[in-house]
C-alpha cells in the first residue's frame, strides 16, 4: 500500500512590522489576517488552542510572537503563533534556545484531511526562521487533549513524561523537538 501524501500547506508570517497599524499590511497579509480571525477549532478543542479572534491581537503586541496563518490551496485553514520568549523558562527545565508554539490548530471545516500534520512538518522550518539559532520547538498539550497530543507525536514531537502545570485548562504536556542545525527557508 502506498503512503498517503500531505496536502501542500504553506505557514504564512502574519506579523505587522515594528509600529505598523494593520492598515498598512499588504492586501494578501490583510485578507489572511481577517480570514484566521474567522476561524475556530472544533468547540470542544478551543478551550485548548483559543481562537485567532483573540490571539492574533495579544500576539500583535509581544514582539516575541509570530503570528502565522495555515494556508492551502491558498485559502487559510488554520491558526498558530511562534513565541521566542513567552513562558519557557517554566517549561524547557534545561538551558537552550527553545521556541515555543502556542494557539495552534486547524479550523473545525478543515480537520480529517491531513492539513494539521502537514502544518506540523513545517513547524520546524517556521521555528527556526522566527529564532535562527533555536534548538528545539517545545509545545504544551493539554492532557485531556488526545487527539492533538497524538498528531503532535506523529508529526515528530516526543513527550519524556514531564507536565506543565500552570495552564489555565489543567495540567498540560510539555513536547519537544529537536531542531536541526541547518538553515531554513523563510516563514
């Protein structure tokens, strides 16, 4: 039996430059911008992941996130923010040079098509555009979460058993992965 292939996706940086009002974006970065604002995960999953309606502006003003957009067939699918900064200190547990994913997920519409997973082999890519010099991408899960956990894990990610737990939902996952030493392409 042949491997399913991915869907092309594409993580579109969705960040205003230093001072810009979102006025001034360009029209493609404006019409994604507005588009994740209208998307939502799946009722019982946005307890988890939140919505871009209410991250993308609490990302707008820490110049530590990156907001990015999911995008296929270039329409976008899905939501996430890079933090270059955010809470890891009480996460990593070890020196290094983490980044952190936070708010991600593919819309309710979207889910069951392989999107989530193809976003996902992108991460590390995006990761190391957002910190040239990051060692590893780290991400908080939920533990009533099973079904991100399970595509975290499937998409490269690795739990060693540790739990954050000063989430507002409950305690949560602490996944790693380790980023390779290579240059990257663009967000």
């Amino acid at each position: 039996m042949a491997a399913r292939s991915r869907p092309a996706v594409e993580l579109v940086d969705l960040s205003l430059p230093a001072g810009a009002a979102e006025a001034d974006a360009a029209p493609w970065i404006a019409g994604l911008r507005s588009a994740v604002r209208g998307l939502a995960p799946r009722a019982d999953q946005e307890e988890f992941s939140g919505r871009a309606a209410d991250t993308l502006a609490v990302a707008d003003g820490d110049p530590y996130r990156s907001p990015f957009a999911i995008v296929h067939d270039g329409a976008a699918v899905g939501f996430g923010v890079l933090d270059a900064q955010g809470y890891r200190d009480e996460i990593a547990g070890e020196p290094g040079r983490p980044v952190l994913l936070r708010a991600f997920y593919v819309a309710a519409a979207f889910q069951g098509r392989g999107l989530g997973g193809a976003a996902i082999a992108r991460l590390p890519e995006a990761a190391r555009t957002v910190v040239p010099d990051a060692d590893t991408l780290m991400l908080t899960v939920n533990v009533r979460n099973a079904g991100a956990r399970a595509a975290y894990l499937a998409g490269g990610f690795v739990d060693a058993g540790d739990l954050y737990l000063g989430g507002d939902a409950g305690p949560q996952h602490i996944l790693r992965m380790a980023l390779a030493s290579r240059g990257v392409g663009a967000l």
